[in-house]
C-alpha cells in the first residue's frame, strides 16, 4: 500500500483559480473555471471529500471527468458525455440535467460533499454532511480512466467560488462508506530481485535530455533537421529553436501537397541514438487551423528504410504536450509524419519539437528483504533487463509502518533459462 500525494492540478485547468500553497483548496473561481487533479483511476472503490466554502454562490459542478478531454485547455461543456457531476446550485446531476439530490446550501456554515466513486462496479454516490443522497450514475465505466472534477458555472456577481478538498491527506469530516478508501491510497503488486543474500531494484527514468540541441541553422553540432517541404522562410529547423510560441513566427510551416503519408519533419543524426520520448507545441497561427493531429514517428538508419515506433493525437494546443514510448534500437534518423491536422493536410506545421535521448537504468542494492523493503523499493508493472545499468545505490535501511501487505518468494535458476521481463497482474 502507497500513500500518494494527490492535488489540484495547476497545470491542467482553464479558468480563474488561487490555489492555496498546499494546492488542496481554490479561492476565487470565477465563472466557467475547471480543474481536475494530479491522480486518475481506472479500477477500484475510492472516497474522497469536497468542503464548500463560500456562502453566497453554489454554481459548482462536482463529480469526474474522463482522460479523454484531457488537457482541459477550454471551458468545457458539463453535459458533456465525458463527465458525471452532481450541480450544487439545483442538487440536478449531469450530463443528464436532471433532478437528483438537494441543493449545496445550507444555513449556518460550510458543507461536504462526499465522493464514493466506484470503479469496479461503475457507480457513482454523492454524500452531503455525512448523508447518501444515493447513486447518481450507474455508466462510469464507459469513461476509461477518471479524475476528481470541479467546474463553475455561471457564478453571481456577489462573488466568486471557494472551495478545499481532501483526497485522504488528513481525517475526512465523515466516515468514509464500507468497502471503499481514500482517494490517495494505492495497491500495488511490487517484487524485489534476489541473489547472492542481497534484493536488487530496477529504476528507469524518464529522459527529458532533448538530443538535439538548440538549432540555429539546418545544420548544427552533428544534427540536420530536413522535411518533405516549407513555406517560404518557414524552414524545418525552426521547429528545433527552443522558442514556443504558438501564434508568431519563426515555426516550421508549409501549404504544399503532401506526399504519400503525409508531411513529414526529420531529425539526422550523425550517431545513432536510442529515443524514447517527443514533445510536440503545435502551431496555432490564424486561429487553431493549422495545428497537427494525428502523427506518426518513424526510425531508420539509412534513409531509406523505415520503421514506426509510435503514434498518436495531438491535442490542438500550443503548449508541449509529452509523449513517452519503449525502444531499445538506436537510429540515425527520425521522421515524423503528420497525417492529418486541424485544417487541411496541405497546410500543416509545428512550432517547436524535442527528442529525448534513452536513459539507462538504476540498480538499488538493499541488504534486507522484508515488508517495509518491498513496499519502499519493490518494482511494478513490465519490468526489463535488456537494458544496461548504468550506476548503482546501496540503500540505507529505513524504519517505515507497514500496511495491510503480503510478501511471496520464488526462485528463478537463471542458468537453465534466460528472463528478460516480468510482468505483474
């Protein structure tokens, strides 16, 4: 068992928000404002609690909204079909708009609002001071992974929103309901390696080491950036100048054919390299119709040859959106091929790119193997050893409470087999 540490997200809301320096309370939230948090979830019975505080609007939406609408850059509609919210002004639940539980005001002080969402058997109850105002949606699951959600609408001009939540950092106000924990509590299946009367901890690291350094010319320190074509002075390597700005030149821009597969940008390297991971800030001049959509990355060695390693939909913002992905081979050449964008195919571009170069792993050294290890150093999910160690730590013991945890050994003879992952269920 983990306990993380789940906030407001700053980085993904749209609107007027002060967040307190513990980012687990805003105050003046201004009409159409949205917010969601640090931690999603897809599976489990989770609590957690709403405390409104302002005494003069209650034009608050509270509930979850899907992964799917993320980032929230724009005030997003609440009957959307992405979110499930209970509406405190009029107790109505959304996107259905229809009568469900009381109203969030109440005389004589503030009021919590208890969340039981409920992800194994996709319901979702809200509870005011403590009382089930029973369920409210019996179709979560159709959202995939979820996050807390809180949006305004239409606040009076008496005054703005504020509001503080508790994800399970502190004692909730009312007994968390039979079967379901705090919000901020996570179980994992977690193992540690053995040999030689010592435990061995696995760590990648997420590289965000750009490759490609700050260009300021096609040609630069061993890089070359090319692409299937431009605009004028729009050249390719503006894409890799370090400048993220949207809506101004200089970006990497062109509104010609494009040929089979669509535009394409393309990074050469003169040393192979193994990469793992792209940023891409769209290019949002006159409006947002020339941003990219769909992509695809591609690796080869000669030029010629090519293979894919990842794609995805960009999201049609200018900020850098990050995008991680498994690879073990070095190439010298990566393109990325856009194959469609917010307009048209023949008018597309990107106003700033970064590759991140592969990081390899970190071996922890633990001399003990009880719970209080597995539960501080155990490794979860896909675990690799095709990768190369590239430094070591000794771990010093530490005294930690244990949790409601069970530890199992098995013994691989890595002399009759060879394993190169492990896999958690």
């Amino acid at each position: 068992m983990d306990i993380l540490n789940v906030t407001l997200d700053p980085n993904n809301k749209y609107g007027t928000h002060t967040l307190d320096s513990n980012l687990l309370g805003a105050k003046s939230v201004t009409d159409s404002s949205r917010i969601t948090t640090t931690l999603g979830k897809s599976s489990g019975k989770w609590y957690w609690e709403y405390t409104h505080t302002t005494t003069n609007d209650y034009r608050i939406h509270i509930g979850i909204v899907s992964e799917t609408l993320f980032p929230i850059y724009n005030s997003l509609p609440v009957n959307s079909s992405y979110t499930r919210t209970y509406f405190g002004y009029n107790g109505n639940k959304y996107p259905e708009n229809t009568p469900y539980g009381t109203r969030l005001k109440e005389s004589g002080g503030s009021v919590v609002i208890g969340v039981a969402m409920d992800l194994d058997n996709g319901t979702l109850e809200f509870y005011k001071n403590g009382v089930s105002m029973g369920v409210s949606h019996t179709d979560i699951l159709n959202l995939g992974k979820v996050f807390p959600f809180f949006a305004s609408v239409g606040t009076a001009s008496s005054g703005p929103i504020s509001f503080t939540v508790n994800f399970g950092s502190r004692d909730f106000k009312y007994p968390v309901p039979a079967g379901f924990s705090p919000y901020n509590i996570s179980y994992e299946n977690k193992i540690l390696l053995s040999s030689g009367g010592k435990n061995y901890r696995l760590e990648k690291t997420v590289s965000r080491e750009n490759a490609v350094p700050v260009m300021t010319s096609a040609l630069n320190a061993n890089v070359e950036i090319t692409a299937s074509a431009f605009n004028a002075s729009d050249y390719p390597w503006y894409a890799f100048d370090g400048i993220v700005n949207a809506t101004v030149r200089p970006f990497w821009y062109t509104l010609s054919t494009p040929p089979t597969g669509g535009h394409w940008l393309q990074v050469k390297f003169i040393k192979p390299k193994v990469i793992t991971g792209i940023s891409l800030a769209s290019l949002l001049v006159t409006g947002d119709k020339h941003s990219i959509k769909d992509f695809e990355l591609y690796g080869s060695n000669d030029g010629v040859m090519y293979e894919k390693l990842y794609t995805n939909t960009q999201p049609n913002v200018g900020t850098r959106i990050y995008y991680d992905f498994e690879s073990n081979k070095a190439y010298s050449y990566y393109r990325l091929n856009i194959l469609s964008s917010y307009n048209l195919t023949t008018t597309v571009g990107v106003n700033e790119m970064e590759i991140f170069q592969k990081k390899n792993q970190t071996m922890y050294v633990i001399d003990t193997s009880d719970e209080n290890d597995i539960i501080q150093y155990g490794m979860k999910g896909d675990i690799s050893f095709n990768g190369v160690v590239d430094k070591v730590k000794d771990v010093i013991k530490m005294n930690l409470p244990l949790g409601s945890s069970k530890t199992f050994e098995h013994t691989i003879d890595m002399s009759k087999r060879r394993v190169d992952k492990i896999t958690l269920g």
